[in-house]
C-alpha cells in the first residue's frame, strides 16, 4: 500500500497497467487509421476499385481510443484507491494487544521494574481503542486481566503485580507466548499485537517458536527490555545478556524493540490505525471503502460506444 493525494492505493503494482494501456492504444490508433488490415484481407486492385467507388472510408481509430479509455479505467479500479472507514475502529475483536509482563525475581526485584510497569500501561495508551489484555509469567504464565478497553482497570491490575503474584519460580517466555496465542486465536483476532516484557532470561527454541506461530498467525511481536537485578551494577560493556535474544525474538515475530526507560520505537508501531494493521487482506472490507467499484461502473460507460455499429 502507498499514500496518494489523500488516497491509500491498496495494490499499487497495477499501476504498471497505465503506461501498458497508452503503448497499446498508440499502436491500435496507428493501425486503425486508413483501412487497417483490409489490405491484408483484400487483393490490392480490389480494394483500390472498391476504394474509387466510394465503397471504403478510412477509418479514425476511435474504437482503438475508446478501448484505451476503458483499459486505462479498470486497470485504475484494480490500484484500490481507498479511504479509511469512519467506524473501523469499532471492530476491536480484529487488532486486541497482549502484554506479557515477566514477574521472575530478577526483574520483580530489578530497579528498572516500575518503569517496566510504565512501558505496559503506555503501550496499552498507544494502542488507543483497542482491547489490551495483560498476561504475568514467571514459572507459569496467567492471563491477569482478559481483553478490555478499562485503562483504568489495567492501570489498576499492572500496578498490583509483583514478584510474589506468581507462585512459580523461574521464567518461561514460551508458556506466556503460547497463552497469548492461543488468547488470540480464541477471540478470532487477524491482526494483534504482543508486547514482551522481560530482561530476555528463559528465550529457548520453544519461545522462538512460538513466535513463528504468533507471526504465521498474522500477529505481530514486539519486546521491551528490563535491566534485570544482577545486571545493574556491572561495569560499562557489550549490552547485556538477555537483551540479543529479545531482539532477535521480535526480528522473528516481526515487531519492534525497545528498552523500557525507551518505550517509543514500540509504541510507534503499536499506534498504527487499523487499516495499517490489517492491511489488504480478507478483512480489507471492513476497514477500507474501496473507489475501484464506481471506477469499473464509470468505466462501463465507454465501453458501451465499443457496441455501436458503424464505428
């Protein structure tokens, strides 16, 4: 999709099909002029007779501009010039965004934990009217608050979480990723958000793929990196362990990353609208109103003048 004059063009390679309709009317239009191709139908002297007793008319290749017209429009149609739908946003069950806050000890008890807590309730704001729903693991993972458009509600929830919410020690990212997607899946949600809070302890290949699933699944993954606990007082160096992994994970689920303090790569990409999120598939119906329909009924009109006789 690209934007023009106020327009998004949901498929924009069928522009190429302008250009193609103008070199085949140059070409029609040249070959139309005169008597076209009765030459080759009609013995030459034959035709010359038939051309002294008035019985030919040259032709103005009118048909062949005509033609053109009617290419030029329905190949306009195929582009999808499109406008957003006022009420796209009310179909909320398409786009719900998932927090997964991790509540392991070395990020309950990291000093970068409340800002963490800030990184979720923000991305829940970013995620404007969409339902967010918050999902805590450690050990195990639980869905804390099911998908709701209540800020306040989640505010409420994130605020209450520490390390002593989960009685499972340890971290396990894959468990929380596989909740999220099988929330996702039961909502019939095509185009959600996950946003991955953690310090990256625990990414093994059954987070990995899980987020293949997730990406497969037509959602998308992002991750925000907490310093954790035994890593705030190391010296100056190579980033931290935990925070590759994170990143890598979002590369595969096909989001954004971030650090907590530095939320906004994240949140950019969570604030898309709803058009943005789902873009040209099955759903495109309710989320764009498609011009190319009234270009084909205009493109009708000239196509008529190709039926008349005597042209």
């Amino acid at each position: 999709m690209i934007e023009l004059l106020g327009l998004t063009l949901l498929r924009p390679w069928w522009l190429l099909g302008l250009p193609l309709a103008i070199a085949i009317a140059f070409v029609a239009v040249k070959r139309s002029g005169g008597v076209g191709d009765w030459r080759r139908a009609v013995d030459a002297h034959l035709l010359d007779a038939i051309a002294r007793r008035g019985g030919v008319v040259a032709g103005k290749g009118r048909g062949a501009l005509v033609a053109a017209t009617v290419s030029a429009l329905i190949a306009l149609a195929l582009v999808g010039p499109a406008v957003e739908r006022s009420d796209a946003s009310s179909f909320r069950n398409l786009d719900t965004m998932i927090v997964l806050l991790d509540l392991s000890r070395s990020v309950a008890e990291s000093p970068e934990f409340r800002d963490a807590k800030l990184a979720a309730l923000s991305a829940a704001e970013a995620a404007g009217t969409r339902q967010v729903a918050v999902i805590a693991f450690a050990g195990d993972a639980y869905l804390v608050a099911p998908p709701t458009t209540d800020r306040k509600g989640l505010e409420t929830t994130l605020f209450a979480l520490d390390g002593q919410t989960i009685p499972d020690a340890g971290s396990a990212p894959a468990r929380a990723l596989g909740l999220a997607r099988k929330t996702l899946k039961d909502a019939g949600v095509v185009g959600g958000d996950v946003v991955l809070i953690s310090d990256g302890g625990g990414i093994d290949d059954g987070a990995r793929g899980e987020a293949r699933g997730l990406a497969s699944d037509g959602q998308s993954l992002s991750t925000l990196y907490v310093t954790p606990k035994t890593a705030t007082d190391a010296p100056p160096g190579p980033r931290q362990a935990g925070r590759p992994e994170l990143e890598a994970l979002a590369t595969i689920g096909g989001g954004a990353t971030a650090g907590v303090e530095t939320p906004e790569a994240v949140n950019e990409r969570l604030g898309r609208n709803v058009a943005e999120r789902l873009g040209p598939g099955a759903f495109s119906s309710l989320v764009w109103y498609d011009y190319g329909r009234w270009l084909l009924a205009l493109a009708a009109v000239p196509a008529l003048l190709l039926f008349r006789r005597g042209g």
